[in-house]
C-alpha cells in the first residue's frame, strides 16, 4: 500500500475516533530474531506478575495485541513511555526494533525509535528536523517518503510511517472490539 493511501486510513481513523487526540501512545515492537509474544511484551513492560483481561478500549488502560509481525500497545492516556526516560524502551527493545509515538491534548508528541537494546533516535514535536540520538537517520528511509520531509508530521503521517515500517496496523474495527489489556500488579 502506498505510503499517502495509509496517511489516508490514518487520518480518516483519527476523524471518526476524535477521542484520540486527546493523548496516546502507541508502541510497536517487532522482533529481530526469535518470536515474541504478546505475554513477553507484557511481561517487559508490567513485569513477572502481570495480568490480561479483555476490555472495551477506552478510559485507562495498557491495550496489546499482534499485529502483522510485530505486538503493538495502545495507550489512550498516553506517557506510556518517556522519551526522557529511555530505559523503558531500551528494555524492550532487547532482540527487537521498537517505534513509540506518542502526543497529548496540549500538542505535544514525539516518535522515538529504538533497536538493540538502545533508543536510536527521537523526534521531538513530529518535527523531523529536530530528531536527535546516537543515530538521527536511523528512519531516513522513511522520511524520504513524505512530500516534504523537513515539516513537522501529523499524526497520521507518523502512524502510517510506523505501519509501513513495522506492518503493524490500528483501525477503527481493531479500536471498536473488546481487546486484551495489561494489567499492572496492583491494579484491580
């Protein structure tokens, strides 16, 4: 698929399920080597004692599932992950490339991406020419597709860079259907 046919599944997402911009963060890791499974992920990101339940995806709540050959991770509060705070994502990132975007009501938003146990690069406010880490090209590859690769991204442009990246792919039917959620040691 086109990378301008995703923007546009993007952005047409975005307008029916407007809750979204209030925040989110979704986080895709994909494997480099072995498998991974969805109980891995959680287990890295909750730790040893962590549960799942099905849900509605909405309000509070770490949502996680395959998708294409990577786990993605849908946070609709957003700050799963900080990009100040990389340990989070390098631990996931062990054996695997890991692409975290994430934006919030006050505009804020940023991509960060990591492989190999290290974060690579992040982009502060979708802005692409602001990126900064030991290897701000490490998405060149992708950049070069937008039509302009200097300006600050969408959110739909930056959630269709990291499908056309990863295959992982979100959609109102994925978002409409009870999924599989995280749940933290002492959360009820």
């Amino acid at each position: 698929m086109a990378h301008e046919d995703v923007v546009l599944h993007y952005e047409r997402m975005l307008d029916a399920a407007q809750y979204l911009d209030v925040g989110i963060s979704w986080t895709v890791v994909q494997s480099l080597g072995e498998p991974i499974s969805i109980n891995d992920v959680a287990a890295l990101i909750a730790g040893p004692h962590f549960g799942i339940e099905e849900s509605e995806v909405e309000g509070f709540g770490t949502f996680i599932d395959e998708s294409g050959p990577s786990i993605m991770l849908l946070d609709l509060e957003g700050g799963l992950f900080s990009p100040y705070k990389p340990s989070g994502l390098e631990r996931l990132s062990l054996g695997a490339r890991v692409w975290h975007l994430e934006w919030n009501v006050n505009g804020n938003g940023s991509l960060t991406y990591a492989a190999d146990g290290r974060v690579r690069l992040a982009i502060p406010g979708l802005d692409p020419g602001e990126a900064y880490g030991p290897d701000p090209h490490a998405l060149d590859h992708l950049l070069r597709r937008l039509p302009r690769p200097f300006t600050r991204l969408s959110h739909a442009s930056a959630m269709a860079l990291i499908t056309t990246d990863s295959g992982a792919y979100l959609d109102l039917e994925w978002l409409g259907s009870p999924q599989s959620r995280v749940i933290f040691p002492g959360e009820e």
